[in-house]
C-alpha cells in the first residue's frame, strides 16, 4: 500500500540518529520514497498516500504513464531531487 506512514516513520528515525552514514541512507529512503509518491500521484489513477485515513485515490495530475509526459515529468523530479540533496547536503 502506498501511503505517507512510512516516509514520515523514516524521517521520525532521522531526527534520531547520530551517525552521519545511517542518517544519509535514511534521508534517502525517505527521499525516495516520497518522490515515488509524488510520481504515482501523477498519474490519472492517483495513489492512496492518507491511507490508513482514506483509501480515495489522490491524483494531482492526469498523465498517462509511459507517455512523453510522463518521462518530462520524471525528469523534472530528478532534477529537484538532485538539487534538494546538493543544496541541503547530510551531515
């Protein structure tokens, strides 16, 4: 199930952790995750991320996958993603 419980767990984790290799893994998850969040709610069918509040599908956009938006919009959460993690640097 795809939901935000997890990535918010990963960042609680975070907040704790002291050693500067595990906090970088575990701000990627988190990173990573969410992103892959955000990119399922893309898409027409949108993704359940309030589970286990709602199970209604959020979709914040109507791109069909394996279109050229989609592969656009990839693109463009790469490049933020990337951007974010050289800007605000772990560690």
């Amino acid at each position: 199930m795809h939901s935000l419980v997890l990535p918010v767990l990963f960042f609680v984790g975070f907040l704790f952790l002291n050693e500067p290799i595990l906090k970088n893994a575990v701000l990627g998850l988190c990173v990573g995750y969410t992103s892959h969040l955000l990119a399922d709610c893309m898409t027409k069918q949108g993704c359940p991320v309030l589970y286990p509040i709602t199970m209604r599908n959020i979709s914040i956009s109507k791109i069909t996958t394996g279109t050229k938006k989609e592969y656009i919009a990839a693109g463009i959460l790469i490049v933020l993603v990337i951007g974010v993690s050289v800007l605000f640097p772990v560690g």
